[in-house]
C-alpha cells in the first residue's frame, strides 16, 4: 500500500495542469490539447520562467541537478539582440527528475527572483527567442513597473524615452 502511494507520487497524474497551460487551451483544437497533455505525461523538459536577465546558464543548471542529471538548459534569448530575456528549458534525461524538479523547484529563489517551473512538451528549435512585439518576453511588453532583474524599464516604455531623447 505505502510502495502504491510513493510510486503514484513519484509519476503524479497530470490532472493538475499549471494555470498557464490552462489559459492557453482556449488556443488549441480539442486534438492538439489532447496531443499536447500526452506528451507531458512523458517529457523530460522544463520551462523555467520568471529568470533575471542577469542569471546565467551555469546557476540553472546547479540548481536543477538537485533534482537529477541534467541533459541540457536552454537559455532564452530575445529575438533581435540575442541576450537572455528571463526564461529558459531544461532538459533531463528521465521524466521522474522533470517531475521532481516541479513539485520542488516551482516558487523557489533563483537569483533574488520566484521562478515558475513548468513542464513543457519538448524543446524544439525556434523556441528560445522571445516573441513578444519587441523581441523579448510578452509579459515584459506588457508590463508597466520597473524591474532592475529584467532590464530596468519596460520595452516600450525605453523605446519612448529614446525617441524623444533624440
């Protein structure tokens, strides 16, 4: 009965689907959401969001080698300038370490910031670039405040400051 319930924790069930995936279902067909809840039940990949812009790819993968044997991270790098823009992948070998790294990872301090950790279907190339309207993150597009861990202004508002500067 108490090996039952380890190894059901070990492999939890996905039927608590993060809010952000929630909120983008309205995107996806019946059979694309379906497709896409599939494949995390085996993925070995993590997105991490919420980063600095100043946090490296060395402090990632210390971090996330607590939960096991991490295959690669992925930095996120905005689109024009191709400097990190606060979020990354990270790819283990097995799926019960992604899983780990979820459930212990998620909320935790990285670099002065709450990271979100999520499991994501797979890396695949392109997925690195920002695609917000100014090349990096949405959310920093439509952010108003300032925040020193992810550049200081945000992106439109900079790029007033600039025209008018000129």
């Amino acid at each position: 009965e108490t090996a039952g319930k380890t190894m059901a924790f070990l492999y939890s069930d996905l039927t608590e689907v993060s809010p952000y995936l929630k909120a983008r279902k309205k995107f996806y067909t019946p059979e694309a959401w379906t497709k896409m809840i599939n494949a995390l039940k085996t993925s070995t990949t993590l997105y991490i969001g919420n980063l600095s812009f100043y946090t490296d790819e060395e402090q990632v993968y210390t971090l996330f080698s607590l939960c096991g044997p991490v295959r690669r991270v992925i930095m996120g790098i905005h689109k024009y300038t191709h400097l990190p823009c606060g979020f990354c992948f990270v790819e283990y070998y097995f799926h019960r370490d992604a899983m780990s790294a979820r459930d212990y990872l998620n909320g935790t301090k990285l670099d002065d910031r709450i990271i979100r950790v999520d499991l994501d279907p797979g890396f695949e190339p392109g997925r690195q670039f920002g695609r917000g309207a100014t090349g990096g993150q949405v959310r920093d597009d439509r952010r108003h405040d300032y925040d020193e861990g992810r550049g200081g202004l945000p992106p439109r508002h900079k790029q007033r400051i600039e025209k008018h500067a000129i």
